[in-house]
C-alpha cells in the first residue's frame, strides 16, 4: 500500500527575501530541492507535476489579525475552518469550540475509515517525555488531542530509546540536557532514519516540529542558522530515503513566524505546501490550510497517483 509521510513545521511562512528571512539566507539544499530548487520565500515559483507540489497556501483563513497555532493546526487536521468556527484566531492550545471536531473528524479518523487501511495504520511519530504522561491534567495540543480523539498512543522514553520514536528536537539533546534523562545523542538524519522506519510500517505517518516557532518567537537560544541546518539534515535524508513510486512526503506549516527575524511575533505571509511522491497530484486543489486534510485522505482513498 502507497503511504504519505507528513511532516509539520510550525511557524514557517513564505516571506520576502532578505537579510530578516533565514529561509532566503540559511536554507539548505534539501529545502530547495523540496521546493523544485527555490529557496521558501515569497517569490517561490508554483509547480504541480504529477508527483510534485510547491505552493503557498493561505494562513488567514479569512481573519484579521495574526494566525495561531491552536486554529490554524485545528484547521490543518481537519480540513474545518477553524478560526471561523471560533470566530478569531486562537492559540496555541485548541480552543473549546474545536474539541468536538478534533475528537471525532480528523485526519487520523478520516484516514482510519477509510476501508483499504488497516487498524494501526496511522501514527504519530513524536516522543513523549515521562511528565507528559504523569500530568495530573494534561494540556492538549491539536495534535495529542487529535491522537486521543483518534485511539493513536502517544510514543514514550521506552520508544525513542528504542528509535521507535523521534524527539521533537531531532537529536534528543532536550532530553539529556533539559529533561535529565539518559537517552543517547543522535543526528537529524538518525532522527529522519527513525521516522522513516515507523513512516514504513504505516500508511500515515504525523512528525510535528515546533523549534521553528519557538526559535521564531526567541523562545529558545539556538541561532535561526543551526536550526535550519539540522532541519535541512533531516530533510535531505527523508529525500534520499523517500520511493515517490510508494512513498509521498508531505510538509507544510500553520502560520509564519521564523521568516521574518525583524520581530518575533507570528506572521500573516503565506505558508509553503510541499509534496513529493505519488500523493502530490491529490493536493493540487489546496489553497489554504483547509485543503490539505480533504487531499491526504482522497489521496490515501484511491492509492493512485492520478486524480
Ligand atoms: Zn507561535
């Protein structure tokens, strides 16, 4: 079976080039050759071949002010306006006006009913520490309470030591650093190794990374420039891993944030949707957030790499 491997960045639009936009400055090659060998600004030349899509897709979901998190993933998985539904943006955790449609319609679900996947055929790649899993009341992102509403587990110590899971850092250094415990280093493209493994095993595979935001938001110290690096490292391996034949690798964003270092607040600029495999032809109708839910599930519907 044909399998799609998502992988979410948050907080990376395309903005105007320049010496404020570390995607224009500081991407590497793997980024351009996502994008059809563009650097992710503003100017990317759009492309929709039958097995690669490069395009911007609409972060605003038709709302003044700035996009968030918590609305502009609730919408990405599950393909609901969710900004309308909630009447603004609002973040980073979902707001209470999306819970009944992250709990029962989305992405996992859709992909779930569909008759040609197995149970078990979807997962969510990230790692858990202990505490997330000991928190008296946990404070759900969209993403674990997509997982909860789904019956997806969440991935623990036990599976990232066991490279089962993938730390949302890629190197698990905030797991020996921050968090104190002995997980071993590895490298972005070991991280990109792993996640292809449980990518293998799957016909939809979730890895959600939020450094981007963070470092957008200078919330933690790591140079823009490292940062994508390390990304570009993970990405790149994913390429030379990927089979477009069987494989599709789908990355996109919520909002923007990282491409503009003249402030730390998020961005309205649109965000890049790339697809690489056999899938990219059914998310040629995205053109904002909404769109690629219904396109990962029509895709993983038919198996085909025609529409
Ligand atoms: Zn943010």
């Amino acid at each position: 079976m044909r399998r799609i491997l998502f992988v979410f960045l948050d907080g990376i639009g395309l903005g105007p080039a320049g010496p404020k936009n570390p995607l224009s400055t500081d991407a590497g090659a793997a980024f351009r050759r996502l994008a059809g060998g563009a650097p992710w600004v503003q100017s990317l030349p759009e492309r929709a071949t039958s097995n690669h899509l490069v395009r911007p897709l609409d972060a605003t979901l038709q709302m003044d002010g700035l996009p968030q998190s918590g609305t502009g993933q609730a919408t990405l998985f599950t393909g609901v306006n969710c900004a309308e539904r909630v009447g603004r943006h609002f973040g980073p955790y979902p707001h209470s006006a999306t819970h009944d449609v992250l709990d029962h319609e989305n992405l996992f679900h859709r992909v779930q009913a569909l008759p040609s996947v197995p149970d078990g055929g979807v997962a969510f790649a990230n790692a858990f520490p202990p505490r997330f899993f000991e928190a008296p009341s946990r404070r759900w992102t969209v993403t674990t309470r997509c997982c909860a509403g789904a019956g997806v587990s969440l991935r623990d110590l036990d599976a990232l030591r066991a490279r089962r899971a993938v730390a949302a850092d890629l190197t698990a250094e905030g797991w020996r650093d921050g968090l104190q415990l002995d997980v071993s280093a590895r490298t972005p493209a070991d991280a990109a190794q792993t996640l292809f493994a449980t990518h293998r095993d799957h016909v939809l595979t979730l890895f959600e990374f939020f450094q981007t935001d963070k470092v957008g938001h200078r919330r933690i110290d790591l140079a823009p420039g490292v940062l994508l690096e390390r990304l570009d490292n993970f990405l790149g391996q994913l390429l030379d891993l990927l089979d477009p034949a069987q494989d599709t690798l789908v990355v996109t964003s919520d909002h923007g944030n990282l491409e503009d270092t003249s402030h730390t607040q998020h961005t309205r600029n649109p965000v890049p949707l790339l697809a690489y495999g056999w899938a990219a032809s059914h998310l040629a109708d995205a053109r904002t957030l909404a769109g690629v839910t219904p396109g990962i599930v029509e895709a993983l519907r038919t198996g085909r790499n025609d529409r």
